[in-house]
C-alpha cells in the first residue's frame, strides 16, 4: 500500500468529506436506526454530516487523505463551549426531513453524555469502505495524537462499534459505560489521556 500524506482540510473539502463519512457509516446499526429506509439513507447522512463537517471547518479541525480514503474531524472542547451551528434546527430538517427527531434524539443523547473537562472531540472518523483494516485510521489518529501529546491535551470520542471500539482501545482510548438509542444499538464514550508531557 502506498503511504497516504495527511493533511488539514479547507472549505472546499467538506462535501466529499460529508460524503465519504456517509459512505464509510452505511453499514453501522446506529446509522439504519437514524435512517429507516436504506434507500435514502446515503443521502440523508450526507446531508447531516456536512453540518457537522462545515462547523469544525469553522471551529475545529478536519484531516484527510491526499487519496480521499479516510478524514477525521476534531472538535475542541476547551474553555467555554463551542457555538452550535448556523441555523442548525432548520439546516437539520432540511437535510434530514421525516427523520429529523431520531437526529435530534441522537444529539441528546451525546450531549448528555459528553465530558466537562478540557478535550479534543474526535467527532468523526471515517474510512473507505474497500480501505478499511489497511492502516488509514490509524495513521489519522496518531496524526492530531501527536499534537495532543505534545500539548498535554486529553480526546473523546464515543465509538459506534465493536471494531471502531476496539481500534480506538489500541490507541489508548479507555471505554467507559456505553449509552443507548432507544432501539439498544450502543455507543461506548471513550477517553484518552495525553501520552508523555
């Protein structure tokens, strides 16, 4: 496998990057309970990460591939809290209609469950369906990793699978007790203390 250069991402970036989570995020069981029907699923994703995506453009960090196969997305949690979206109420309907209140459901449930403390929010991590298990993730981990170590700074994430779990385990992520969608899918809330300092 060729070694992928990562870099931070701009502007013009977050479509494909939306696009590329939606893709990546297919499969995940929370993602059919967002969105029941698998035919609008792809789309209606794509729609509601490119929120996500333009606000850390704005407000945080996005890191992908010069190939496109993987990105990343850090939000930081420092001081006083980020804004929320522009308009994120009526962008949220817009890109997600019918489904709306399941994202809406989802939101709560992160924010209850986030940490206080000072951190780095891993928001997002995707990689390519057919890149998957070849090393992109890891590599964009140990990416911003080494800004966090070097800066004492702490990450969070909350995992939405026994693989995505288990990856961030090995890279020192502790997991804590998982939260639940109404239907019982879980997602596990994850931290990381600075390595060395």
């Amino acid at each position: 496998m060729t070694r992928s250069e990562i870099g931070r991402l701009g502007t013009d970036d977050a479509r494909w990057v939306a696009e590329r989570i939606a893709e990546s995020f297919l499969v995940l069981d929370a993602t059919r309970w967002l969105v029941p029907d698998e035919s609008k699923r792809e789309p209606v994703l794509a729609g509601n990460f490119e929120i996500i995506v333009r606000h850390a453009l704005r407000h945080g960090l996005v890191f992908g591939t010069d190939d496109r196969a993987g990105v990343a997305v850090w939000l930081p949690s420092v001081g006083e809290p980020l804004p929320p979206p522009e308009n994120y109420d009526a962008r949220l309907a817009a890109a997600c209609g019918e489904w709306t209140p399941n994202f809406v459901r989802l939101d709560e449930l992160f924010e209850a469950n986030h940490p206080h403390a000072d951190h780095h929010h891993l928001a997002l991590l995707a990689v390519r369906p057919d890149r998957q298990g070849q090393g992109v993730g890891t590599a964009l981990l140990r990416h911003h990793h080494a800004w966090l170590d070097a800066n004492g700074m702490p990450a969070y994430l909350e995992a939405s699978s026994d693989v995505s779990r288990d990856l961030y385990a090995r890279h020192g992520y502790r997991v804590a007790e998982p939260f639940r969608l109404p239907d019982g899918t879980p997602f596990w809330p994850m931290w990381r203390e600075p390595v060395g300092g």
